[in-house]
C-alpha cells in the first residue's frame, strides 16, 4: 500500500515544503518566531507520514481512512473525466446526487452520508497533488494539521502568552495529538475549523479587532466544523460564550452597575448561545435533539462491538436522564482525560494513552493544589476569559467523548481538541500558580 516511488515523492514534497516554510517563515515573522514556525510545521507533517506507517502497518488499513482515500481520489478522477459533472458532485449534498453523475461514485463508500460526504470532497481536492498515493495524502493533511497547530500557537501567544513553550510542546511532541491530528482523518480537519474558529471569535470579542475579513474567516470555519462534525461546534458555542460574560463582566468596575448588568447579560449570552446549539443540531440530522440517544446508543454499541480498547460507564447500566448523565459525568471525563491506566493497558496504542493520562494526572494533581491554597491564583482565574473558555470547553466536550465513545482507540482521535484545551488550562493555572507563589 506504501510503495518505494511513494516514498520517493514523499521525500521530494518534504523538501519542497521546507524551502516554502523555511522562506515564508522568516519573510512573515522575527528570527525567534520563524524557528518556532517550521518545526512546528515540519513535525506536524511528517506526523502525517508517522499515521500514514501507522495506520498501514499497525492497524492493518482498517478504518475509515482508506474510504476517504479511495472516495476522493476517485472524486479528483471525474474531474478529468468530466470537470462539470466533479463541480456539479462538489455541490451536492449526501444522498441527493444527479442521477445523471450517480455512476460516478458506485465505488465511493460515503456518498450518502452527510458528513462523510463533505470529508470526500475535501480529500478529492487534495488529490490534484498526490498521485492516489496513500502516503501523500496524508503527508498534505499533516500540512493542514500543522495549520491547525500553528492558529493555536497564535491564539496562546496572543491571549495565553506565558504557556507559549508548553504549548508548543504539547502541540508537538504529545504522541496522541500529533497522530490523530496530522492523518487522513475527519479529527485533523475538524481541529483546523475548530482553531480558526476560537482565534478569530477571540480577536474579534476579546481584542475587538473589527474586520470584515475575521468574520468571513469566522463563518467559513464555524461551517467547516458543522459539516464535518457539528458536535464540536455545539460545544464550543456555550464555552465562548460563557468567556464573552468573564470577559464584560471584568471590565465592569463599578460593583453596582456589575449587579445589574450581568444577570441579563448572563442571560442573553446563555439564551442566544442555546439557540445556536439547538440550530446547529436541527439543521445536522444526525444530533437532533429527539434522535440523541439513538445516536449515543449506537455509538457505543458500535464502539463495543470493536471490542479491544473498550470501557463501559455506570457498570454498563446507564440512564439516559439528566440525572443518570450527571451521575457518570466524573467517570466519563475520567476515560477521557486520564484512563486507561497503566495496569488496564492492552496494547501499544493503549499503553501510549496510559503513559499520556498519567503525566495528565499528576499535572492536574500539581494545578489543583496551587488553585486551592491561593485565593489570589483562584480570583484571578475565575476573572480570566480564556481560562473560563478553556474549562468549560474541556468539560463539555470531554464528557461528550467520554460518553459516547465506549474505546480508548476512538477516543484517543476524538478527544484531540479538548485533550489540547486541558492542557493548555493546567499548564497555564501551573505557570501563574508559581508567579503569585513568588509574589507572596
């Protein structure tokens, strides 16, 4: 499946890409900055290539990756074929195909399926420059999982500034994140939306950079993300919102009028964020709100039947009531966040994870005893927006994959972008811990 030529072309485009990084670095930013950039860059695209020797020698070929493949560079085929009938398919929805192009894609396992469908015809643009070579295509979406990389390297140093390091390492060298966010996955292009998505909505609210260009940027990536994978934006909508509320309401210096404002602004926020989430599901078949269970049910029945990595919640006994949810809640971001445990691991991949969830552990153990014994550390945290966004974030979605997931190998990809945000929260209350430590 992964050939010498290849191997070869591979080599060629890594070489390409490092004078086009190399030179667009130190053109854009200062000597310090442009270092940063291309290792970050390159690491992240030959973790494209790792996933690729991964997924091919490890996992077999098993999984949706090689439908992805297949399906889009079959799409880039029917442009040469017939470049009307490519751009007519590029514009169709799932299961709504010109019967007229329907012969087209016989072969293309996720032509019915919503999200899938939209995941093919972005693979089948990336496909003008891979040659149907396996190892290529992942080598371009580690190219688009180092963009990722690289707009929340932009948001840390704008707005998170004294993780820079640590977030950069994490970003780099957290075996979990750079696999399963650098591969021909739905997980490395949602992570890209979802980074574009949380820097450009920051600068605009936060920085208050007006631009018409940010929310062009902020529309086409909050779409990006509904079409792949809506979930993450239902998430990350009510987890911004609630930092717009930290972030008006410590600007509000007069405890008065911050008595009376922030209720209703409160509120607002809330009611208008809760809309968008119940929008956002109702347009997406898929996580309407009548037909929630039936999805979580089948996820984890399917994640079961996978057996290997899989865990249950509750004694496997769960009840699908707001109290049941709120009952397993805990052991879900457990799973999420720091199991499997070492003793529990099964496999390599899963002996990876346990290392990951340990050293998580023991951070979270070290961030918790700064946030308890300092009263100054916990104010000020409570009053910073993004930590606020970082938290919440890291909860919501946290618990959503915990509790959907039933597989540490499913849930080692879709935990990427709250795994991150965890991350970057416990690093940053660690830092500030220690800077009101020498304060004292």
């Amino acid at each position: 499946m992964i050939s010498l030529i290849d191997w070869i072309m591979a080599a060629g485009y890594l070489v390409a890409f490092f004078a086009i990084i190399w030179f667009y670095a130190f053109f854009r930013y200062n000597q310090k900055q442009a270092k940063e950039f291309i290792w970050l860059y390159m690491v992240r695209i030959i973790g494209g290539i790792l996933f690729a020797v991964i997924y091919v020698y490890y996992f077999k070929g098993v999984g949706d990756t090689i439908a992805y493949w297949e399906g889009g560079y079959s799409l880039t085929n029917v442009f040469f074929d017939d470049p009307v009938a490519y751009f007519a398919l590029l514009n169709s929805d799932a299961a709504q195909i010109d019967p007229e192009y329907m012969h087209y894609v016989d072969n293309i396992v996720y032509y019915d399926t919503a999200e899938e469908w939209f995941t093919v015809k972005i693979v089948s643009i990336v496909g003008f420059f891979c040659f149907k070579s396996l190892l290529l295509f992942n080598l371009f979406f580690g190219l688009i999982g180092a963009f990722a990389c690289w707009q929340l390297m932009r948001f840390v140093k704008e707005f998170i500034p004294e993780i820079n390091r640590a977030a950069f390492y994490v970003l780099t060298c957290v075996p979990g994140i750079l696999i399963w966010s650098s591969g021909l996955l739905k997980d490395t292009i949602t992570l890209a939306s979802f980074s574009v998505f949380l820097l450009y909505y920051c600068k605009l609210v936060l920085n208050r950079e007006n631009k018409l260009k940010y929310y062009i940027i902020l529309i086409l990536s909050g779409y990006i993300m509904f079409r792949v994978k809506p979930y993450v934006l239902i998430c990350e909508v009510p987890s911004l919102a609630l930092a717009t509320y930290v972030f008006y309401k410590s600007r509000i210096k007069v405890p008065f009028l911050r008595r009376i404002l922030m209720p209703a602004l409160l509120t607002s926020l809330m009611m208008v964020s809760l809309a968008g989430v119940v929008q956002i599901a109702e347009a997406s078949e898929k996580y309407r709100i009548e037909n929630l269970e039936k999805q979580v049910k089948g996820f984890q029945s399917w994640h079961q039947m996978l057996g290997g990595s899989y865990y249950t919640l509750g004694g496997g006994h769960v009840e699908y009531t707001a109290a049941g949810v709120i009952k397993v809640a805990p052991e879900a971001l457990s799973h999420t966040y720091i199991r499997p445990f070492l003793w529990e691991s099964r496999s390599v991949s899963m002996l990876l994870s346990a290392v990951e969830g340990t050293l998580i552990l023991v951070l979270l153990l070290i961030s918790l005893r700064y946030y308890i014994m300092d009263s100054d550390l916990r104010k000020f945290l409570h009053s910073h927006p993004v930590v606020t966004f970082l938290f919440v974030f890291s909860i919501i979605f946290g618990f959503t994959v915990g509790f959907t997931s039933y597989n540490y190998g499913a849930l080692a990809r879709y935990k990427v972008p709250s795994q991150i945000c965890f991350l970057f929260l416990l690093f940053y209350i660690v830092k500030k811990g220690r800077e009101f430590k020498k304060i004292q």
